[in-house]
C-alpha cells in the first residue's frame, strides 16, 4: 500500500503520512453525507463514533485511538465522580495530557518536515472533551445566579451516555481539524430536536449548495497554496541572502510567507467546513430576512476576506479558527472576569497563553500568542481614538481607521513568522532582521494610550420636572 501511494504522494509534494490523512480527511465528506440517513439517535451516535475511529485508524494507526480513549476517559470518569469540579479537573488533565503528547511527538518538527501525527486531532478532541465537563459542571448552577449566555445555552443537567459521548468526540472524523462543537448542539443533532426539528413553515435545509461552495473554495485555497509556496518558502529566513535585502524587502516577505500559509488553513478548514454543512450538523439556524434563509456558521471556521482585510486586529479573532476562538471566549477569558469587573490586559494575555501551549510548547509559538496579545491591545487604543473623533472629525476617524488596518496588516504578518519557524533563533533573527519594529510599535501604542486618553462621552442630563 505504501509502495503504491508513494507516486501519487510525490506527484503533489507531500509525504505518504500526509497523503494517508488527506485521504481520510476528504472522506470525511461522504461519510457525514451518509450519517444523513443513519436512522435513529442511537444508530447516529454510534455511526458517528466509529466512522470517526476508523478514519483515525486508517490515517493515523491504532495508536492514535488509544491517545484519544485516554482524555476521554479521564473526563468522562471525572464527570460521573466529581461533578461539582469536574470542569477545572478536566481542564487541567486534558491539557497536561496534550502538553506531554506535545512534548513526546515534537509534533511541529514533524509538520515543518512533511510529517504528521495524530497531535492535531488530539487537540480538537481536549477542546471537546473540556467544554463537556465545563458544560455538566455548570449544570449544578442555578439560572438564577447570574448565569453568562453561553452557560444558560450550553450547560449540561444530564450526564450524556458513555455512546453519546463517543458519537461526540469522534463524530465522523470532525476532530482531525475541527471545527469544535458543543455537546448540547451535538444531541440537539441527534435527536432531531431545537433547530432541527423540521416544520412546515421551515423544513430541514438542503446542504448541497453550501457543501460545494466549501469544496470549491478548499480547490482555490490549495491551488493558491500550491502555487506560492515555492516562491515564499520559510527557509529563506535562515539563508545568508535574506540578510542582504533591504528593511522593506524583508516586510514585504514576512508578509508574503504569512499571506502564502494561510492559504493551507484555509483549504483545511474549508474541507472540515463542507464535512460538518453536508451532515446537518452546521446549521445554525435561520436569517431574519424575508424569506429566511438558512445559516452555516457552526461549520465556519474562517473568514478569508475577513483575515486578509480586517481593519483592527480586534476583529481576528472573530474570523480566523473561529470555533477556537469562540471557545477560548466561552472557557478561558469570560471566566477569568470576576463579576461586575471589566476585562483587561491579563484575562487577553491570559487565554493567549492557553492558546499557545494548546498548539505546543515552541518558543515560536509562545512569541506568537504573546505578540498577539500586544497586536489586539494596541488595536483597541486605535480604534477609542477613532470612536473618539468619529462625530467630531470624519476624516481624521477614517484616517486612524486606515491606520489601524496598516497596524494590523504590518503586526500580524510580522507576528505569524514565529508560529510557522517554531524556533527561538529563527523567530528571534526574522524580528531582529526588521528591527522588531511590530514588537515596538504596539508598545508604542499602549504607552500613547496612557497618555492620549479620549474624552469619555457626556451623559445628556435629565431635564428637571417643570
């Protein structure tokens, strides 16, 4: 079989261990088309956990089955012994369980060299796992003690069955790139309950207009990524010719390089986004236009256009990895805010540095979230100076606007070097090569914030009783 793959393995670029996971990762398609017609919840749930086991078998071996039966059983055991603390226990065993995995594998090394394990999909799997526990620990809480949204919408006053939890984790393969998913959605799926549930005003959707727009899109995200990639390679960083070029030169490949890689997510993620819409699972309800029209956004988890062009930093987040994202809000930076407090520099450094030591314990990973965690808040002083002027001044608010879009353009593709070399050395000589200026200039930003701080809007005062 090997043998038999290595031509077709060579003929795109990449080795058979990647080929083997791009295989299954596209049946991911076709099997949650089948789950469509699986036709009870039971059968759902068990044709959901095993299609996802036997496509972690074929790309991965047998050994990555048993690194996920591990957190899953952790937290599963966890859940029925310790309610009360389930979350916080499970939290901390499914991250030290990665972090050790992490360690072991080294898995970015392999990644940069044309390998692959099944670290990636582990660490989808812990998200889940987590939001789970999190989920059925809140179910103890009561609704009237100032529950988040998020808690009222997702927490959990059963414990799912051993089979439910793992039709969850392994659904039809959606933990080899995501997106992450919350149980309470997931047996809403199942059972054909809530959005789901068909009516005569608004019967089940049609997923295939959606699923090939996804599929079409992860073509062009390939084809792109294909093309520019031998152009903007990540090892002209480490080459003495890099250092010769001039300050502008080496901006304009830190931006080239970032732009060139983000085109490999974008077409994973547009493969996972097609699997989740052509199985139901990413509906999301229904738009209040007249008529309505379906919504997909479970299954999002980019936002092309939304990346490439975002005009502040503080919208990033919102449109890249969203289901991530939206994850370390729900269970990271929400709940580090104490109640009746704002949210600060700590809660964003914080979830930042959750979100690196998820991805793995590389220097350039760490440089990278903490840079994001600069680049996001000096993106927010921006962005008070031009809600400051916006009434006052048009075009000195459409200026800082354009600012703030060069700001994060600049920030950004500068930053994303040290997520993609991994390297302390590397990540530190690319910063240096262009005088650390995104470090510096959000710094910059911060300070001046301090000092320029906006006039708070007057409060109009109430008009006495004549």
């Amino acid at each position: 079989m090997e043998l038999q793959m290595e031509p077709m393995a060579a003929s795109i670029g990449v080795s058979v261990a990647v080929l083997r996971f791009l295989l299954c990762f596209a049946a991911t398609i076709p099997v949650s088309f089948l789950a469509r017609f699986v036709p009870s919840a039971l059968g759902r749930h068990l044709y959901a956990g095993l299609t996802g086991a036997v496509l972690s078998y074929l790309s991965f071996g047998f050994s990555s089955n048993l690194h996920f039966i591990i957190p899953m059983t952790i937290g599963y055991l966890l859940m029925v012994l310790f309610r009360k603390h389930c979350g916080i226990l499970t939290f901390f065993a499914g991250f030290g369980y990665l972090i050790g995995c992490h360690v072991y594998y080294m898995s970015g090394d392999a990644w940069k060299e044309g390998g692959i394990d099944a670290t990636g999909a582990l660490m989808v799997l812990t998200l889940k796992v987590i939001s789970c526990a999190i989920n059925y620990g809140d179910g103890l809480i009561k609704e009237e003690e100032n529950l988040r949204e998020a808690q009222k919408k997702y927490r959990l006053i059963k414990c799912p069955s051993i089979i439910e939890y793992f039709g969850y984790c392994l659904c039809c393969g959606t933990h080899f790139a995501g997106p992450v998913y919350e149980m309470k959605d997931y047996l809403d799926w199942t059972e054909r309950k809530g959005i789901w549930a068909p009516t005569k005003d608004k019967p089940a959707p049609s997923p295939f207009l959606p699923t090939i727009r996804a599929i079409i899109q992860a073509g062009v995200c390939m084809g792109l990524y294909l093309y520019l990639v031998p152009y903007f390679p990540l090892s002209r960083f480490s080459e003495p010719e890099f250092q010769h070029w001039s300050f502008w030169h080496k901006l304009f490949y830190q931006y080239m390089s970032g732009f060139t890689a983000r085109w490999k997510y974008y077409f994973i993620w547009s493969i996972s986004e097609a699997s989740v819409i052509i199985s139901g699972l990413g509906f999301s309800g229904w738009s209040d236009s007249s008529p309505p029209k379906p919504k997909w956004d479970r299954a999002k988890n980019v936002d092309i256009l939304g990346v490439e062009l975002a005009k502040s930093s503080v919208q990033l987040p919102l449109v890249w990895n969203i289901q991530v994202s939206t994850w370390l809000r729900y269970y990271v930076y929400e709940r580090l805010v104490k109640k009746g407090k704002k949210a600060g520099f700590f809660q964003l450094l914080a979830t930042q540095t959750i979100s690196a030591i998820w991805h793995g314990l590389y220097p350039g990973y760490i440089i990278f979230f903490v840079q994001s965690a600069l680049m996001i808040a000096g993106s927010r002083v921006l962005y008070r100076w031009q809600q400051a002027v916006s009434s006052k001044n048009s075009l000195l608010a459409n200026l800082l606007t354009f600012v703030n879009f060069l700001y994060t353009l600049l920030v950004l593709n500068y930053s994303c070097i040290g997520f993609m070399v991994l390297s302390l050395e590397e990540t530190l000589a690319s910063y240096r090569s262009v005088y650390f200026v995104g470090t510096i200039i959000p710094i910059v930003f911060l300070i001046l914030g301090n000092i320029i701080k906006p006039a708070r809007p007057v409060k109009p005062k109430a008009r006495k009783a004549e």
